[in-house]
C-alpha cells in the first residue's frame, strides 16, 4: 500500500474533482423545472465516499487514462449509483427515510419527485457519454463505454440484481443466490467503474484485462458483504441511514446465512482474492490495492 497521507490527499483531490464536475454540469436549480433540479442535485451533491469514481480513476492509472476522460466517465458512474439509491430509497423497495445521514430523496421532495429525479438522473449519465465532444473522432471507444455502463444498470445488472433481492426477501435463499444477487446489485457497478476507467487509456494486455475483471468480481462481492456486516453491527448515526433494517425485512444477506463472524471471514477471503489478482496487475494497480483496504476496512 502507499503511504495512507498520499492515499488521503489523492482520494480528496478526486472527490474535489467529482464534486466540482457535478455541481458545474448539473441544471442549475434556478432554471425550470426547478425542484426537479433542487431534488437532482440533493441526491448527488450530499456527500458520499465516491467509491466508484475512485475506482474509475485508480483503474485509468493502469492505461495511463487522461484525467478528463475518467473525470466525465466517473460522473456519469456516479449518477447511476445515485440514481439507483434513490429508487432503492423509495417506499416500493426499501422504504428508507435516511441516507447520508439527511432525509431521503422521497421524504424531502415527495415520492413522483423522487422518481423523476432517479429518471433523469440516468438519462443525463448517458447525455454526458455520448456527447459528440466527449472522446472526439473515437466512436468506438465512446460507444463501447455507453454499453458498458448500460450493462451494468440493466437487468443482467443493478437493476437485475435489485429485482432478485426484492424476490428474495423473507424466503428461503442459499449462498450462491446471495452470491449472485449481490454480483448483479452491487458488483456490476463496481466493475463497470473499473472497466470503464482502464478503457480510457492506453489498451491493457489481456492478462491484464482478464486479472482487471477477477478484481472486479472479489471487490464488487466483498463490498456487498461488508455492507451486510455493518448493517448488522452498526448504529444508524454512523451509518447515516437506518440500521438493522436489513435484520428487520427479514432480506437475503450473508450475515444472515452465514452469521456476522463468518460473514467478516468471508469478506478477508474476498479481499485476499482481490489482492492476488492486483498481483498480475504491476506498480500501477497501487491506488487499487489502496481501495481495496478501504473498503474491506470502512465502517460506514
């Protein structure tokens, strides 16, 4: 690992950059509609670690990425991310009135509010890839982002994984269910934010792409696990939204099929997985390895 200061200032100056991105590039909430521009930019300007634009920028080192590219791919990654917990916050899905520690979308602006605001939030991700301006005269590379990020949302992905946890809770599930629930749910996303960030540079050797995608699984699994965990074991003011509800819904999760204890043991087995496949990576994949303690390690 680096030294954990350089990590802090690189990860912070990337926040900045996010955050400033998003607050230049998102309507302004003066212009009409105007509280569906208040709710877009609520749900986006809040906070948050900014996990998966760190991922994007931390892969983008692999291929030696310009810092312009990975700023609008890692934006457009954050607003599906963003878009999907305000949908997820909704009352039809997990019913939460806290994220970040600050009233839901729903709760502050009203359920159809909340709705819009999680369309257009998504659609704007895609406006801001498919921009004619955005990779000019490299269509391919440009389309090939677009379909990866649209992957990673659909059915095969968030929004699939979202569906199996709706249909799972309060039945019966096994590991390998839970495994790929949480595959589709959280780890495409992750694994969106990787591949589309290496792919902004310079072409990886396939041993590296390959190395790159068994990273993605380890680390998109054990992000989810890690959530379960601190769902279990953490109060709701660390948090910042309601803890325990997991417990409560009686959903599918590791913990509650393995047990808080195992479920830890779980997530060190993943993040031994992820650090052997950064192995095949090189020097490069520093930033990654930094990432990956941060999140097995995160207590919120």
């Amino acid at each position: 690992m680096t030294n954990p200061t350089d990590f802090n200032l690189w990860s912070h100056d990337i926040c900045n950059s996010v955050a400033s991105f998003l607050d230049q590039h998102l309507p302004s909430a003066q212009l009409p509609p105007q509280r569906l521009h208040e709710a877009m930019r609520y749900a986006t300007l809040q906070g948050g670690k900014r996990v998966r634009p760190l991922l994007c920028f931390a892969a983008g080192e692999l291929s030696q990425a310009p810092a312009s590219s990975l700023t609008v791919v890692a934006c457009s990654v954050e607003l599906i991310h963003a878009y999907s917990l305000v949908h997820d916050d909704l009352p039809a899905m997990d019913n939460d009135v806290l994220r970040r520690g600050k009233p839901t979308c729903h709760i502050q602006f009203g359920e159809a509010v909340a709705i819009l605001t999680g369309d257009v939030l998504q659609t704007q991700a895609f406006e801001w890839l498919s921009d004619p301006s955005f990779f000019p005269n490299q269509p391919e590379r440009q389309l090939e982002l677009v379909h990866q990020l649209s992957y990673a949302s659909g059915a095969q992905g968030m929004a699939g994984g979202q569906a199996l946890d709706l249909e799972s809770t309060q039945q019966p599930v096994s590991l390998a269910q839970i495994k790929s629930m949480h595959f589709k749910k959280t780890g495409a996303l992750i694994r969106a934010s990787l591949l589309m960030g290496a792919a902004c540079g310079d072409p990886l050797p396939v041993e590296q792409q390959r190395a790159l995608c068994d990273f993605a699984e380890a680390l998109g699994l054990a992000f989810q696990v890690v959530d379960d965990c601190l769902d279990a074991e953490m109060d709701t003011a660390t948090l910042g939204k309601t803890a325990g509800k997991d417990a409560a819904a009686n959903k599918a999760t590791t913990v509650g099929i393995m047990g808080l204890s195992k479920a830890k043991g779980f997530a060190q087995e993943l993040h031994a997985a992820a650090r052997q496949a950064l192995a095949v990576l090189g020097p490069r994949a520093a930033r990654l390895e930094d990432l990956t303690h941060f999140i097995i390690n995160r207590r919120s």
